[in-house]
C-alpha cells in the first residue's frame, strides 16, 4: 500500500469520524445542562437557581468555545509528548551544553 492511499483512508477516516455523528444525533444538541435543567424542574417543580448567569451565549459559541479548549488542551499535550521525547532521542553528546573552551 503506497503512501498515498493510506494518506487517503485515513482522511476518508477523518471525514467519516466528524459527519457520521452530526448524521446520527438527529439535530440533539441540547447537552448535559439542559437535560440537568429538566431533570430538576421534574423531580422539583418548586426549585429556583441562587443566582443567574451574567451572560448566557448562543448554543453554537457555548460548542465553539468548548471545542476551543479541547483543541488547546490537545495541542498543549502534543507539544509536551513531542518535547520529551525529542528530549529523549538525543544522544548524550547532543545535549551537552558546549562551553568555549579557548584561552588565550
């Protein structure tokens, strides 16, 4: 199997991992605290929240703002992974610090 086509199923992957959801949920985006809200205000009619939330988004920027953190939280990963183990790989030599070693 050439470099190509694995290039290819794993994009076809990709694309399949992020619309096969979106085809599933059947429009759903409601979350955990909306179907909290509703759980409480069946079991407890009477219920009233201590306080308001001072700005409440949009669903989609509340989604945007959640995915934002994980791609950050992801890359940040990442990075640390790569570092150490490019730390890792280096041969002792490589990691010496080199002093100039020149008197004159």
């Amino acid at each position: 199997m050439t470099t190509r086509s694995k290039n290819m199923l794993m994009l076809a992957g990709v694309i399949l991992l992020a619309v096969l959801p979106l085809l599933l949920v059947n429009g759903d985006f409601s979350g955990a605290d909306g179907a909290a809200e509703q759980a409480i205000s069946e079991l407890h009619p009477n219920y009233k929240p201590w306080f308001a939330p001072l700005l409440e988004p949009p669903a989609e920027t509340e989604s945007m703002l959640f995915a934002l953190q994980a791609a950050i939280g992801a890359g940040v990963i990442g990075f640390t992974i790569g570092w150490f183990k490019g730390k890792s790989s280096k041969s002792p030599s490589e990691s010496k610090t080199y002093t100039n070693t020149n008197t004159q």
